[in-house]
C-alpha cells in the first residue's frame, strides 16, 4: 500500500522553482521536479507510484526521468525486505566527485578552446577576444579550484 504523500505549499513552490533551475540547466522540467521533490519532501525514500502521484506527471514521464536520473548518478533506489519496490532516493554521497569531474572536464574543454583560439584568424579581433577572455577564466578556475576543495575540506572535516 502507497503511503500518501502530503506536501505544504511551500514544498511544493521549491519543487516547481527547483524544476525550473534545473530545466535552465538542460535537465527536463519532470527530471527537475523528481529531484526537487526528493529533496524537499518529509520522506526521503519514495516509490515510483508514490512520485507519479505526487507530482501528476505520466507514468512514462516519471519511467524516463527516474532513468535518466540514475544514469547520471543524481539518484538511487533501494529495496526492503519482504517489499519488491523499488523506492528511490537523492545520491547524496557521490556529489563532491561529481564536482571534481565537472571542474576536470571544463579544464579539459578550456585546453580545446586554446587550441581554437591559436588557429583562428586574425580577421575576427572581438571573436578572439573573447575566447582569449574565456580560456583566461578557465586557465584560472583550473589553478583556483583545488585551493578551493583545500579550504572547504579544512572548514568541513
């Protein structure tokens, strides 16, 4: 049996204003609110039927962006004993990793802009410019970073 999952207005604004972040960020609007709502609401470990229903979306909706959710390490699912569901939840230990690998992989897309930016033409100054602008941001971030994980891992441990 479903348990019913009651939220307050204001979970449900976050979930909506998460949805909407998210979807800024490439992700889709279901996508957005499956983790919004696993964020926000009281129980931290739903079911598949307990997210469709809470959030109105189609089953091949919430089917696609659960999916889609897992493959990028965004969520998880566990099982009980004695229950054959599957009840899914914020992967919540793999962030910092995820960051690291963000942060490698635009330091990554930065040496590929430097390497465009020394084969452009000279006929288009702005253009370059602003690559160079961008390669310099990059060039930084990829020295900043690890001074950063330093510091924020002194503050946490």
């Amino acid at each position: 049996m479903e348990r019913n999952i009651n939220l307050r207005d204001n979970q449900r604004e976050l979930i909506e204003k998460f949805g909407v972040f998210m979807d800024r960020s490439g992700m889709s609007p279901a996508e957005g609110r499956v983790l919004g709502l696993l964020a926000v609401a009281d129980v931290t470990e739903l079911t598949f039927d307990e997210i469709h229903e809470t959030l109105g979306l189609s089953k091949g909706a919430v089917s696609n962006a659960l999916n889609r959710l897992q493959n990028l390490n965004r969520i998880e699912y566990i099982t009980k004993p004695g229950d054959r569901k599957r009840y899914f939840r914020l992967e919540l230990k793999s962030w910092e990793k995820m960051a690291r690998d963000k942060f490698k992989a635009s330091s990554e897309i930065g040496n590929i802009y430097l390497e465009i930016l020394e084969q452009r033409t000279s006929s288009t100054p702005e253009f370059n410019e602003g690559l160079a602008r961008l390669v310099s941001f990059m060039n930084f971030m990829r020295r900043e970073l690890p001074m950063l994980f330093a510091k924020w891992e002194r503050e946490n441990s």
